[in-house]
C-alpha cells in the first residue's frame, strides 16, 4: 500500500508538470472523438500531440501491458490509480482506439515475438490505427460462413473479397481480417487470422452512410492483395479462436462505455431526462407534470443504475480473483438495449423539437437527439446482435440444448 | 464504494444456510403449513433452531446476545431461506419490530426484549400499514390519545405480517396531526395481551402468517413510546427501507429457484420429440429471465451494502432493487407457470407457491411503479 501511495505522488507530480493545460476538461460528446492516432491522425487541440507523447514515452498509453514492447507495466491497482488521478485531474485519454483495446491484447496473447515487437511499440505509440475486418455482405450474424479468399503463394497469400461495417477504414493504416484459407474445411475451420497493410496495393476503401448520416463505416475491398504469411495470428486455419478471443476484448470495451452510464458519479449531474423534459414543456417545478414520462425516466435511470452496479460487481469478483461469472455475458445484450431506450425516451420527451434533421428551428442538442436515436438503432445489430447474445446465453450460460 | 463480492465470512454463511435450506426446510413445508391451515404459519421449533445457529441475531449487538453484523450478512441468509419459501418471521421480527426497537428504542426496552427477540423466545411484530395509506408510511389514521399518564390506541392495521402468535406489537400511530402529516407519528410498544387488542388473522394467496390488528381504546403506559413522541416517521421509514431490502434479498432466492426450476423442466420435457429447451421461442425468454435476475442480484448487492454503510442514496437503491425484484419476480413466477404447461396449474405441483408468494412480496412495501415514483421524488423530478 505504501508502494501505491509513492506511485500516486509519483504521477501526481509527473501529470501536474507534462499534462498541456489545452488538454484538460476535454470531454467526449460525438463518436469518433479523442485521439485515435495514426498516421493520418489529426489533433484537435494541437496540445494533444504532445500529451501523446508525454504518456506514450512512459507507456501510460497502455499503462497494463508489458515494458518490454512499450507498455507501462504497471500493476492493476496501478492502473486503477492511473484511472483515478487522470478523471482528478479531468485528463482525457492520452489515445484510443482498437489497436490499444482489441488487437493489441490478442497481440499479447497469441503473437510470435516478431509480431509483438513489429507492432504493439507503435500502437503504444499511437503511431498505428487499426480497423476490424471481420464482417462481410453475406455474412453478418453467421460470421463463420465468410467468404474473403487468401491462397497461398509461396511466401504470400493473395487476398480477394470484401469486408463491410470496417469502422475508420478509410482513417486506419493497418487492418485484422478474417480471411478463407481452406475452403474443404468444416467453415470454422478453414479461417485465419490476418494482419494487413492496408497501404498495400490492392485495398480500397468506400464510407458507409447510414440511417443516421455520416458514418465511421467503411466498406473495404482486397483485389489481389499480397500479405506476407509472417503476417498471420496464430495458425492458418486456426483463426476461429483468435476471432473469438478478440470478440471477448471488444465485449469488454462495450461493457466500458455502456457501464458507466448509470453511476452514481453520472447522476449528480442531476436527471438529464428530467432536465430536457423540463426544457420540453412537461413542467416548471420539481415534479414533472407528466406522469408517464416520469415513470419512463425512472425506468429508464433505474435500470441503468442497475446495470452500472452489475458492471461493477464483475469487476470487483475478478479483483478478488474469482473467474469470469455468468453477469459479463450480459453486457453486449443489456447494455446496449438500455442506449436505444434512452435514446428513444429522449426524442419522445423532445416530442416536435425531437424531429429536426439540420438548419434552422432546433439547437445542437436537439439535433443530436434525433441523430443518436437512428445511431442507436444499431448498437444492438453491430458486435453481435441482441438475438445472437440471447443465443449464447441459452448456450453457454443457460446449457439448453441445440 | 462497497466491494460487490461476497466476503469469505459470507461465503461461509451462504453454505451453511444453503445446506440447511436444502434438508430442513423443503417447500412440502409451506403447504403443510397451509393444508393445516396453521395459525402461525410458521415453525416456532425451526425458528428457534435458525436462532441458535445465529441468524436471528445477525443485525443485533453482541450486547444483546447478536453477532453485531449487517444486512449484507442478513441478505445472503435470507436468499437461502427465499429458495424453499422458508416463511420464518425475519422481515416482521427481526428487521421492521426489532430495529425499530434497535434504533429508537430506549435501553430498557431493548433491554426488555432483544436478547429474548435475538434468542428466538419472543416474537415482534410491526404495525404501520392501513386500510387507506396503501404504500404511504405518512398517512396514519390510528390515534393514540393522551389518557392519564398514558395513552389509548384506536384504529385498525391491516396486514401485519406475522401478527397472529406476536408477543407484542411496534404500532405506528397519531399523536397529533391531520392524517397525511409528516410531524404526529408516534412508536408505540403494545404487549399483545394489553386489553382493547385483538388480532385477527388474515388468509392472504401465499397462506403466510399476515393478521389485521384491532386497536379499540388500548391502553399503554408512557414508556412504551418508542422514541420522541410525534417523531416516528424518521424512524418507520429507516426500518421499512431495511424490510424492502431484506425482502428484496429473499426475493431474489426465490426468483432464483424459481428459474433453476424451470430450466430444468425446459431440458427434460420432452414435446415432439425433443426437449422443449431446445426451442428458440423458450431460449429466449429464458435468456432474457437470467439477464433480469443477475441485475436484481447487483441491486440487491448494492442496497445492502449501501444501507449498512449509511450511504447518502442508500433510498434510491432499495427503490432500484424493489422496483427490480418486483418485476423480475412476476416476470420469473409467471414464465415459470407458463413453461410447466398443464402440469404447472395444478396445486399438487409447487411452482404455483411461487408464483403466490412473489405476488405478495411484489405488492408489499410499494410494487415498481411505486418505487419508480420514488426514485423520481428522490431524484427531485
């Protein structure tokens, strides 16, 4: 204990002197926001450039991975510490992305040495942005059944196909792909795991615009593309595991950014719906002059505040050492189901001030209103459908039979 | 913030109330109890045996024979217990008459009672509840008028849980006020002998021990005021935000079983050939049971940890964790009837006693509806 107390005044010290005061107080309100790094990256204030790289030197950017390859090494009640005096002191995140939360992880577990020392520096780094290449036109929920080829060439595989829903295609250098290696095989069985260049001749790159308008999808296309066989994960034809275990990582992420909804930090904000509600003509003074609405509220904060107590309750089994519990299998499913309610409510209470599309008669806020419900509508499609999670927990959780 | 996660102790406490649930309090005992139509409607010898084994004591002093712990400890007992239906009286005894008493008692009442509560030999029970005030502990009709150097207690307070076989009563009743009037609620001690009482019980659908009190001029003497005189609100409210937590716990028991039941049906029924699990229709709605029930599970972790920590939102939580159970265990009971088919209307089969007693619970203390209003109030909406 007396350890991590010298470790906070430490990083105390270190934060108060090499944090730009540009950078303080930045808070994340669309999506895309924060510093994704890259080599397109941009930096919005110029300050969080520097903040990168103040952090990255010391590994704080991936404060839990090892030092070896960059990281912080630090322990997890270091990083928790990390985590508290960054929220104190209102400092964002030095860098995010998928390197740092999906590929970087299965990096660490499944890598060669090699792979780890080509590219987990640089993703510490934030030098490198990388995109997911998982899904495809004919292969949304039954992923197993994609069809991307990779052949083998000698030292090389030739890709071709496609690959829909890549989010930040076309800002992101390099791209993890599921790939066909072996079309005989059981479908699971013939897939690996592909780390590609997406500079290398071949790759094109199409956004998506989506109900809710501009998009960070991308639809990316490999027309003979040539990928090294040192760039695959684990073993040819064995990529099915690696995909899964990544999944794992990517539920982990959602369950960050849906579980703090409802903390109680959240709340002392005061009721957001309340306020909007009250901004929306359902009443002046403390109680809102709808009941239903109300109710709805209520409903809505309440299951939330459930929710960030069942996000938190996973935690703190897995810091007491207990293995992974049937709770974590709901947060996909929950937490997303609970965005699309909110979002929903939120227009509803907006009633005729919820309908705006752009220019005059409706603020910033209210327009978002609108944009985030038709965005929202597909937090329960994207990562693993509500159905499929429902699936998985009749499964695996549930043991009912096939 | 409180570690959600149980404790080595706790852990401890779970098996053995586990243990003892599974071969001493099976749900054949519940309808027994009904069939004989048993005044009590629980077992005085069982409960004893839970005393010695020291959870009636969980949330009392050592000083008075208890073990001086919290409602974290006294939830995962009440979990076990909620599993067979278990109908002891610890929401009338132990939490609503006995830390009343705990917390605004004075030392010679307490002296009086708890260590006879704590050691299983007197039975407490709790009056607030009227035909008129539905959910709301401020509306109080009853009136306790000043008489000589004591008072006389007139109205009636309907279903007192565990009211039949109490060996006195903890009566909410008006000193002074309107009858929706915050300030005038007074805590009255009433031995159940005390002439101008009379109990009577009540047959409610889950059968449990629940009994309409007649208070017809009873006289008391001025030290079975519990606490200030006109300042019993503060103190009803605190003891029923511990009931709706420890009920909540026991809720979460039987919604649990009731579930664990079920499931096992959808695996060995078979219909058409197969089992009736195997059926997407049915995974679903079973996947969707698990994902309510693990919430409940958090949110009865963070109220009981929140209460015994005294946290400033403690009250939004026990909401949080009754609006929940409420639903969840309808939701639960009902499903559970559904999925048994045919076999699951007949009363030879006990899921039915889960459905009866989750109907009771949902509706005792504020069902969710309620409880989302007072999330809101809280919340200052």
């Amino acid at each position: 204990m007396a350890d991590l107390e010298a470790f906070r005044s430490d990083l105390q010290r270190f934060l108060a002197q090499n944090a730009p005061d540009a950078v303080r107080g930045l808070v994340v309100t669309a999506e895309g926001d924060g510093n994704w790094g890259g080599r397109r990256a941009t930096y919005d204030p110029p300050e969080m450039k520097k903040w990168l790289e103040v952090m990255a030197a010391r590994g704080f950017t991936a404060p839990s991975w090892p030092k070896e390859y960059g990281g912080g090494g630090l322990s997890p009640e270091e990083t928790k510490v990390l985590r508290q005096e960054l929220a104190a002191q209102k400092l964002p995140p030095p860098l995010i992305g998928f390197g740092l939360e999906m590929i970087g992880p299965t990096l660490l577990r499944y890598g060669t040495e090699a792979q780890k020392r080509q590219h987990i520096p640089p993703i510490v780094r934030g030098e490198i942005r990388w995109c997911q290449g998982y899904s495809e036109p004919d292969s949304g929920s039954d992923l197993a059944s994609l069809k991307t080829r990779a052949e083998r060439r000698g030292d090389h595989f030739v890709v071709n196909g496609t690959k829909v829903w890549t989010s930040y295609g076309d800002l992101s250098d390099w791209i993890f792909a599921l790939v066909r290696t072996n079309p005989n095989a059981k479908k699971q069985e013939g897939i690996t795991f592909l780390l590609i260049d997406m500079a290398s001749p071949g790759v094109s790159v199409r956004p998506i615009k989506l109900i809710s308008g501009k998009s960070p999808f991308c639809e990316t296309r490999f027309d003979d593309v040539r990928v090294p066989v040192g760039n695959v994960l684990g073993e040819i034809d064995g990529g099915w595991s690696v995909a899964k275990a990544l999944l794992g990582f990517e539920r982990n992420m959602i369950a960050d950014t849906f579980g703090t909804v409802g903390s109680a930090r959240s709340e002392k904000r005061g009721s957001r719906l309340a306020n909007l509600a009250r901004d929306h003509g359902l009443g002046a003074g403390d109680a809102l002059s709808d009941a239903v609405v109300r109710d709805e509220i209520a409903r809505c904060e309440m299951d939330e505040r459930a929710f960030a107590l069942t996000v938190q309750r996973s935690r703190d089994a897995a810091r007491a050492g207990h293995q992974p519990g049937p709770e974590s299998s709901i947060f996909k499913l929950y937490g997303t189901e609970l965005n699309k309610r909110r979002t929903e409510l939120s227009v509803r209470i907006a009633g005729p001030q919820g309908l705006g599309w752009e220019g005059p008669g409706f603020d910033d806020d209210e327009l978002l209103l609108t944009r985030h419900w038709l965005r929202a509508r597909g937090n329960s499609i994207e990562g693993g459908t509500s159905e499929v999670q429902l699936n998985i927990i009749a499964k695996r959780v549930l043991g009912l039979p096939d | 913030m409180q570690q959600l996660v149980l404790s080595e102790d706790q852990e401890l406490l779970a098996k053995t109330a586990a243990d003892f649930v599974a071969s001493r309090s099976p749900v054949a005992r519940v309808r027994a109890l009904r069939d004989a139509s048993d005044p009590l409607g629980f077992s005085r010898a069982l409960w004893k045996e839970m005393a010695e084994l020291g959870w009636v004591g969980i949330p009392f002093p050592e000083s008075y024979g208890g073990a001086g712990m919290g409602f974290a400890e006294l939830a995962v007992v009440l979990e076990a217990l909620g599993r067979t239906l278990a109908p002891e009286p610890f929401l009338s005894c132990v939490v609503l008459a006995g830390q009343a008493l705990l917390r605004a008692g004075s030392e010679a009442q307490q002296r009086a009672w708890l260590p006879r509560l704590v050691s299983g030999d007197a039975l407490l029970a709790f009056a607030s509840q009227e035909r008129e005030s539905r959910y709301d502990l401020q509306r109080v009709a009853t009136s306790a008028r000043r008489q000589g150097d004591g008072f006389a207690l007139s109205g009636e307070k309907i279903a007192v849980q565990d009211g039949a076989g109490a060996d006195a009563y903890v009566v909410a009743a008006r000193t002074s006020g309107a009858v929706a009037d915050a300030a005038g609620i007074s805590l009255f001690l009433v031995p159940a002998a005390t002439p101008g009482l009379r109990c009577e019980r009540q047959w409610r659908v889950d059968s449990r021990n629940a009994a309409i009190l007649h208070l017809e001029g009873a006289r008391v003497p001025q030290d079975a005021l519990i606490g200030r005189e006109g300042e019993g609100l503060a103190t009803l409210e605190a003891v029923v935000d511990l009931a709706i937590a420890a009920l909540c716990a026991e809720m979460l028991g039987s919604m649990s079983e009731a579930f664990a039941r079920t499931l096992h049906y959808l695996k060995n029924r078979l219909q058409f050939g197969v089992p009736i699990g195997s059926f997407q229709a049915l995974k679903h709605r079973a996947a969707q049971m698990f994902v309510e029930i693990e919430l409940c599970r958090s949110a009865v972790m963070g109220a009981v940890r929140a209460l015994d920590a005294g946290d400033a939102d403690a009250r939004k939580l026990v909401s949080v964790a009754k609006a929940r159970c409420s639903e969840t265990a309808m939701l639960v009971a009902h499903e559970a009837v559904q999925m048994h088919g045919g076999i699951g209307m007949t009363d030879e089969h006990e899921i039915g006693f889960f459905l009866k007693r989750a109907r009771v619970a949902e509706l005792t203390f504020g069902d969710a509806a309620w409880h989302r209003a007072r999330w809101a109030r809280l919340c200052g909406y």
